[in-house]
C-alpha cells in the first residue's frame, strides 16, 4: 500500500478559469488513480490538521508579516501577490492545509520507512520567506525539511527538485542549513531565472543542473546517474523530500522539454536507489492528461 494524503479541500484555492494552476489538476490525478489497475493499494488519507504544530513551523520559515498579508488577503475575498500568484476567500486555510498534509507525510514516511505521496495545491518551491510567487504560497518542502530535523531528530534531510522550473523559495530557505541537502534539475532558461549551476551553497549543499530546452529523458538519465544520484549518496539523507513537477512532460503548455509520463516513474526509481524513505509532494504540472498518467506512474513505482 502507498499512501497518497489528499482532501477535497486542496479544490477550494480559486485561480480563476483560465489560470494553469487549477483545481482540475487534482481532480484529474485522483481520476486517474482510482482507475489504476493497482487503485486498491492506494491507502487515502485526509490530513490531520494541527494548527497549533502548523502554525509554527509556518512561522519558523516565513515572517509573520507576509503570512498575514496572506490571511488578510484572503479574508478580504482574495487578490494577487504577484501578477501570476493568487489568493482567495479559502486560500491561506488551504495552503495551511497543504502545509499539515507534507509534515503528515515526513511523519508517516519517519514511522513506517516507506514512500507516501503528498496530492496538494498551492504549490510551494518558488515561495520565499516574505513572498509568494509562481503560483506557491508557502513553501512546503523547506517548511516540511526544517520540521523533520528539528521535530523528528534526523541528522541529513535532502531535497530533489524534478519540476521543470527552479525551485528558488526552496533553495534560499535551506542553503544555510549544512543539514540539508538540495537538489534541482530545470530548464534553463526557463522562470524564475535563478539556478546556476555555480550556486553550491555555504555547506556546498546545493546541486543545480540545468536542462537545456528541448532536452529529452536520455539528458536525465545522464544528470541523474552522473550527478543526483552520487551527490544524494554522498550525503545519505535519513530523509528524502521530493518537489514532484510534472512540467517536464512535452506536452506541457509552461516548458518546453520533452519528458513522456513513464519517464517519471523511472525517476521514482532512481529516488528508491538511494532511500525508500521518500516523500513526494505534487509541485507543478498543467497539461491534465500527462500530469496524472506522470502521477501514476511515480505512485507505481512506489509500490
């Protein structure tokens, strides 16, 4: 059984009808899944919100001032942070949810030393300590790594970013930390423009590859087996995180590689090479077909 921790409440973040990060993604995933021949090793899961843990690991990441621009934002009936990133009436109460659902996922995956995959919305890579933007909130994969050294007492938690986009919050949030590790493959040039593959970080912690447009999963294969994967085992992580976009797909509207949906599962495998104790977290991904056959094929790997 592999956990997928999902609610319905992820559908309550409004983007608006032509925005690409839109409550359909979910849906079509979760279609998806429960139409895998395997659905019935699927073990659903709501999140258990705990606001008071919430809170406070939310606290330690952003400054209270932007999140309550967030909540304030929203309890005026929504706006945008940036031209791109919107809030609505529900949308700090979702994206604390999302918050819940990747520390309820570290906890599981701690517990059982097994993979979980975490179904929310609002994304979280590109958000940073006093801003949103690139359609994320609050940024999930630090909040979620910071919460397993410091709640969980693990000594090495990494982070490998597969979305097609660098994930620029994530990275200014953990650099610092010599116990964790990041990780990014991203088209480049591509937004937010950041992800040099000088960036090493202070504890040379950081590992960026960018991926030339038009590149295809034998250019993965290569930065994985020549690159992820020696710098991972290199730290041995008592804790995998994984900021799982599927905007790498070729049919994807935002990027222009060319990944098929398999392709991901073979990154799930290359993950499972180096811990089972993985938790993926659903980032980007806008083309519906290919972002929920590429969700499938990763939660199948798990299995």
């Amino acid at each position: 059984m592999v956990p997928v921790i999902y609610s319905d409440e992820f559908l309550k973040h409004r983007t608006g009808s032509f925005h690409p990060e839109r409550p359909e993604r979910l849906t079509a995933i979760v279609s998806a899944l429960k139409s895998a021949p395997w659905a019935n090793q699927i073990d659903w899961r709501l999140p258990i919100s705990n606001k008071e843990r919430d809170l406070k690991c939310l606290q330690q990441i952003h400054t209270p001032e932007y999140i309550r621009q967030v909540q304030l934002l929203a309890s005026r009936g929504g706006g945008r942070l940036d031209p791109d990133t919107l809030v609505s009436s529900d949308s700090y109460e979702v994206a604390l949810l999302a918050v819940s659902a990747w520390l309820d996922g570290v906890d599981y995956t701690i517990a059982t030393g097994e993979p979980c995959f975490v179904l929310t919305r609002p994304p979280g890579h590109h958000a940073l300590r006093d801003q949103g933007m690139g359609f994320c909130l609050f940024a999930n994969a630090a909040i979620a790594a910071h919460y397993a050294l410091e709640q969980c007492s693990l000594k090495r938690v990494a982070v490998l970013d597969w979305d097609v986009h660098h994930g620029n919050g994530t990275q200014a949030l953990v650099e610092n930390n010599p116990q964790i590790a990041y990780c990014s493959l991203h088209q480049f040039p591509c937004y937010p423009g950041t992800g040099a593959s000088t960036e090493r970080g202070l504890h040379h912690n950081v590992l960026n590859l960018p991926i030339t447009p038009g590149s295809t999963m034998a250019d993965y294969e290569t930065r994985f087996e020549q690159d992820v994967i020696p710098f991972l085992n290199q730290f041995q992580p008592d804790l995998l995180l994984v900021s799982a976009g599927y905007d790498g797909n070729a049919d994807d509207p935002l990027a222009s590689i060319n990944l098929q949906p398999q392709d991901y599962g073979a990154f799930t495998s290359y993950c499972m090479e180096v811990t089972r104790h993985v938790v993926f977290g659903l980032e980007g991904g806008y083309d519906l077909p290919t972002l929920s056959q590429s969700v499938v094929a990763t939660i199948e790997h798990c299995l």
